[in-house]
C-alpha cells in the first residue's frame, strides 16, 4: 500500500505540497494564537497587579503613615 501512495506522490506532487502548506498555516496560526494569548493573560494579570497594589485597607494605611 505505502509503494502505491509514494508512487502517486512521485508522479503528481500537487497534493503534497497542498497538505504541508495547510500543515504550515494551521501551525502558524497556532503560534499566533498561543502568543496572543500569553499576552492577553499577563496584561490581565499585570492589570490586576496595579489595582490590588492601590487598594490597601484602611487600618493598614493609617499604620504605614503612624509608623513611618
């Protein structure tokens, strides 16, 4: 069966080529959206950072200006 296949890739290469560009595009786009998404995660998580940072309970900011 695998000689018959590779003598079919050997007399049209056409298909082949099609596959490995579709192969190619799905990875590249798999890529980009893994980036996209490390991204997005991070600048939610940096986001958060600046707003639990602002926020402080009151007893502890009346502390932080008592004791300096």
């Amino acid at each position: 069966m695998s000689t018959l296949l590779l003598s079919l890739t050997r007399e049209n290469p056409l298909p082949g080529l099609a596959v490995a560009s579709l192969n190619l595009v799905v990875a590249l786009s798999l890529v980009g959206l893994s980036l996209l998404l490390g991204a997005t995660i991070s600048l939610l998580a940096w986001m958060q950072a600046l707003v639990d940072r602002g926020v402080v309970p009151i007893r502890r900011a009346a502390e932080r200006r008592a004791n300096p």
